[in-house]
C-alpha cells in the first residue's frame, strides 16, 4: 500500500501533559516502533522510529513539531477555562453612578478589596501543532504512519482544527477533524488555471490595484 501526505493544515492546541499522556496509552501504527518526545526550549519534536530495519539508521524519519506557549486557566464553577469567571457584582460596596455622599468610603478602600472574592488561577504549558505540512510533519520516511499520528491525536485534542488530503492506494481523501469531532470533506477538482480563458485571468501588467 501507498499513502502519501499531499496537503495539510493544523491549528491544534493540547495541554503539555495531555500530549504525553495521549502517547502513554497510544497504540502506534505497525510501521512506528516507538516515538521519542524532545523538548528543545520552547519547541516539542515527536520523532518516528521504524519497526523495521529497512530504514538507515541515519535516514531522518517523519516527526511532529509544535511550540509550547504559556496560557492562564481560571478557576471557574465548570472547571478551568481560559475565560476568566464574571466578577460578583454582590461583592461592591459602592456605585460609581451614585452621586451622593459615601459615609463607608473615607477609608484607604481595603474594605473593598477584602470582600472581592480572590480569582484562582494557574499558567498551563501547551503544546501547539500550527502551520502546514512543513512546519507540522516534517521529513518524507514514515511521513504517512505518522500522519495518522497526528490525525489521532487531533481526535484527543479539544481544541484546533486539522485539515488534510492524503491518498490511499492512489485515491484521493479529505480529511477535517474539528475541536476532536471528525467533520464531513471532501476533494474538490478544479481547472487548470492555465486552461481558463483570458477573460478570467488578471492582467498584472495593467491593473489598477497594483502600484510599479
């Protein structure tokens, strides 16, 4: 069987420790004996290792890249959320709209302070699978087997978007995993732009749009 990778475009984002989490308890396909996950600063590479000896050991295999960016969770009612909660307006003890005297007010204001419920909040480390097939997959030995990888693991994310067209067997398929949930695609076949008459073409040499 032949599978290539043609095209692909990935906005995932998954919490560090459930991007290691997901390969603690993943079954890898048959042509990937192992992976093996390198941080390297503020990047994450999760590198392809072949079951087979048929691959030179010096052959650079396919591997996942991502950055990892710091983001804030709030502590909310729901769980933690990005979206830090409303705050509770039954906490104020004063209306900047009311224009009379404030007897309770002559003090430093820590009265205030004090009754404001404090917000929790932690810095999560994500892993971010972003940009297309050079930037995300990278290196052409175990490229597809490691593009299911990637399409498994855009299934356990909660967050992002993978798009991709890949061909099985020499036929052509669309792929289009949305916030975990696979989505409906397909491949569209267009005209050769150099088949269409000159009426549909722009004409750079003349256009207005376009500053010498």
């Amino acid at each position: 069987m032949t599978s290539r990778v043609y095209r692909l475009h990935s906005t995932l984002e998954l919490q560090l420790e459930d991007v290691h989490e997901f390969f603690d308890g993943y079954d890898l396909p048959v042509e990937i004996e192992d992976v093996d996950v390198t941080r390297r600063n503020n990047t994450l590479i999760v590198s392809a290792v072949a079951a087979e000896d048929n691959i030179s050991k010096y052959t650079p295999t396919a591997q996942l890249k991502a950055s990892i960016t710091e983001n804030r969770l709030y502590e909310t009612e729901d769980g933690w959320q990005e979206t830090p909660p409303e705050p509770d307006t039954g906490a104020s003890i004063s209306d900047d709209d009311d224009d009379g005297p404030q007897w309770g007010n002559f003090s430093d204001g820590s009265q205030m302070q004090e009754q404001e419920p404090e917000i929790n909040s932690k810095l999560v480390e994500y892993a971010c699978f972003k940009g297309d097939r050079e930037t995300v997959l990278q290196n052409t030995a175990l490229q597809y087997p490691m593009f299911e990888v990637l399409r498994d693991l855009a299934k356990f994310a909660e967050k992002g978007t993978l798009t991709a067209i890949v061909a099985v067997d020499d036929d052509l398929k669309a792929i289009r995993i949305v916030d975990g949930e696979g989505r409906s695609a397909s491949v569209e076949v267009v005209d050769d732009p150099q088949e269409r008459s000159s009426e549909n073409t722009v004409d750079w040499r003349d256009n207005k749009f376009i500053s010498g």
